[in-house]
C-alpha cells in the first residue's frame, strides 16, 4: 500500500508523469497477479488487458487508495470472466470436463512439503480451497479490499463474505497443518 | 495440532477475532495459538512484495500509458494528419458559407429582378409563376400608353423605330366597344431579337398577335374587339394617316435614343 503518499502520485500519473503511473504499477501488479492466478489460468493475459483498462479510465478515476484498488480489481475480475468465456467457446471439451479441469488440482502434500513457505506454494495451496473461498480470500487478505468492496465484487452481502473468509481460513490452515507447509 | 479451533469443533467460534486479525494484517497476541501464527506468517508471504517475473509486464504497460498520455493518444503521422484535419475544417467551413453567401445573393437579386419586371419573357413568366413576380410583358392585360414618356420606359418601345402613337392621358374605364379607345399592342415580343422583324402590326386594323392569353375583367378591349378601320388617338385619322410602324423595318438602333 502507498499510503498518504496515494493521492499525490495519483495526480500525477493522471497527468501523465510515468513514473507516479510506475509506482501504481509495482503497488498493485503483484497482488493482483496472485489474485489472477487463482482464479484464471490466463492470469499474466488477463492482468495486461486490466490495466490497459485501468491506463484508459485513469484521467476520469475519482477516489482514495482503496477506492482505486477496488476498482482495479473489479475490472481484473471481469475481464478473468470475459478470458474464461472465451477459452470455453475455443475448446472443444464439453462443460463439465471443462469445470473439472479448471477446478484447481490440491497440490501434492510432500510436493509443498518440500517448498518453502514461498508465494507461488501459498497460492496453489489457495487454489484447492473451493473457488468462491479462494477469491475471497485474495481479495481481503492479498488484495486488501474491505468486505463491503469484497462483497461488491464478488455479488454477496458483506456478512456473508466476512462468514465466508472465516470458513476458508479455517479450511487454509487445515490444509497447511495437513501439506506441512507452515513447518 | 492441539487448540486450533477448526469449524464444526466445539469452540470455533471463539477465533473469530484471531481470523479478523489476520485479515487486517495485524500482529497476533503472542498467547494466540500457534496455528493462528502460522496461518499468519504464510498470508503475509501471501501479500509480500513482488517476486521476480511478476513484474515483467511493466514495460508494456508503461508504453501504453504512454501511448494514452501523449497528447493525441497517437501516433505522430496520426497527430500531422490530425493537424490537417484540424486547419482543414475551417477552410471547409468559410467554402460552405460563400457559397451560401452567392446563393443567397443570387436569389434574392434574382426575386428583386423578377420583382422590377427586367427579367427575359420566359424567366419572368416562371417568377410570376413561382414568387408572384409581375407577369412578363406578354402575359399582361394590354395597358393603355399614357403618354411618350411611359412608352419611352418600355423595354420594347425601346426598340421600336416608330414614332409613338399619342393616347389619353386618362385610364380608360371599360370602353364601349367601338366607340372606347382601343389599346394597340405595342408591345413587341419578349423574346424577339433585336433585328427581328414583327410580324404583324402592332397598331391598326387587321389581326393582333397576341402570344400570351389576355387577361379577363380588365378594362381593356381585346385586340379581337376592335372596329375595323379604328384609329389611334392623336394621331391623324385615316388609315392613310396611321402610323408607320411598319412591322417589316428591322427594329434597331434605336437603343439610347
């Protein structure tokens, strides 16, 4: 997070200046890729084309850090969506092997064993978690985003989401104490 | 891993606070159980900073924002062409409007034309179709001459090489026929060019050419009801005293007479 610092480069970037627009960049890109990673193979494709949208809407943006990070998330998951229906009408496989194939696969316990705690192996750990719990998980922890921005984003009330990040963080670290990766 | 309350075990609930916590990405009280501390560890693995690769992406988007930032969003050829378009509309613009200038000139002189009786026959015809214009000379009801001053101001008795015939001053009201003073039809063809000979007289007996229909209820006598034999007021009577207006001799110069 950028902190109090966020609305001077803001304004910067919104006037041009690349390297406030850098900064952004650097700020948001690795959450945001993680975030991508879980809920789209196509996760580097579909974080160029977010902020190809975010570059367009940047001079018309209004609002502080998280304001702009919700946003930013937002268009990342609906272009995911877009990627994801494209890629089904490309394949030839009929629909329910297609849902068993982007169901992430639970990663093997002496596999992640044999990691460190590094960010690619909490990811894939995050990936076996049902795909609702996983998102949501990103969104608040990694992402940052509040549960009323969460809920926005993901289409359910915020008690529901808070309800929903205390299942799948119970269910992480079940899967964690079982795969050994938090030893 | 003794103490971690998982859901659906009795005590579950009671970490809610722990799970708040982590997701704030605040420090956990040191007597929180160690799983609570794991789970925290590997979520702020989770939200470290950038590893190698993940921000390979940043020079492409640094040309696009570039390519966004700059002032046309384009390329230079396309900001040239933008220019050309730009100095272009203009000059479209000011083209358009002269135009529009001369048409509106020209209409409006001609409607002024039509309006003062200076058109050619056939175009005047039209005006008097189309804007209510004076009808041109050969559709008017035969007028009566008032005198060698209005003749003179006719276009056609213009060309004439005749002396014009003196009429009354005073319109004439419905003349009796045979009795009332006839009106001859000096006027010559609108269409006639100069040189051209006429081909019928214009004052005296025997058939008037008339081209265009003759107005009803206007006071004059049709050529058609004349006597034979008339004569043309203030001139000597007689056909032998008529006026020459010989329709055979060639009627020119007598322009600026």
């Amino acid at each position: 997070m950028i902190g109090a610092a966020f609305s001077v480069t803001l304004t910067s970037a919104q006037g041009g200046d690349e390297t406030a627009f850098a900064c952004l960049f650097r700020d948001v890109q690795p959450a945001l890729l993680r975030y991508l990673h879980v809920i789209t193979p196509e996760a580097d494709d579909v974080a160029g084309e977010t902020w190809l949208q975010v570059v367009k809407g940047l001079p018309g943006f209004r609002g502080g850090e998280e304001a702009f990070r919700a946003w930013l998330f937002t268009i990342a998951r609906h272009r995911a969506v877009d990627a994801g229906r494209s890629r089904s009408r490309r394949s030839d496989v009929p629909l329910a092997a297609t849902e068993t194939l982007d169901q992430p696969m639970a990663p093997d316990a002496a596999e992640l064993a044999l990691e460190a705690i590094s960010t690619r192996s909490v990811v894939a750990l995050i990936k076996t978690l049902p795909r609702e719990h996983a998102e949501i998980i990103m969104l608040r922890v990694v992402a940052g985003l509040e549960a009323a921005d969460v809920a926005r984003i993901v289409g359910k009330t915020p008690g529901a989401v808070r309800v929903t990040a205390h299942r799948a963080l119970r269910r992480l670290a079940e899967l964690a104490e079982r795969a050994g990766v938090t030893h | 891993m003794p103490g971690f309350p998982f859901p659906g075990r009795p005590g579950g609930e009671h970490d809610e606070p722990l799970l708040d916590m982590i997701i704030a990405r605040h420090v956990l009280p040191p007597d929180a159980p160690q799983p609570m501390h794991d789970l925290a560890r590997m979520l702020a693995a989770l939200a470290g900073p950038a590893e190698p690769g993940e921000l390979a992406g940043e020079a492409a988007v640094r040309a696009a924002f570039n390519r966004a930032s700059s002032p046309a969003g384009i390329s230079a050829t396309a900001r040239h062409a933008g220019r050309r378009r730009r100095v272009r509309g203009p000059a479209r613009s000011r083209a358009r409007l002269a135009t529009a200038l001369v048409v509106a000139v020209a209409g409006l002189g001609s409607v002024f034309a039509a309006y003062i009786d200076v058109l050619p026959g056939p175009i005047q015809q039209l005006a008097h179709v189309t804007v209510a214009a004076p009808p041109p000379p050969s559709a008017k009801p035969p007028r009566s001459v008032t005198g060698r001053t209005a003749a003179a101001t006719r276009p056609a008795d213009r060309h004439s090489s005749q002396p014009v015939p003196r009429q009354d001053a005073s319109p004439s009201p419905a003349p009796v026929a045979g009795q009332g003073t006839p009106t001859p039809n000096l006027k010559l063809g609108a269409s006639r060019s100069p040189g051209q000979r006429v081909t019928g007289p214009s004052c005296g007996p025997g058939p008037v050419r008339s081209p265009g229909p003759q107005p009803k209820a206007s006071g004059h006598p049709s050529p058609s009801s004349w006597p034979p034999g008339y004569h043309c007021t203030g001139l000597p009577s007689g056909p032998s005293a008529l006026p020459t207006l010989n329709p055979y001799v060639p009627l020119t110069g007598t322009r600026g007479r």
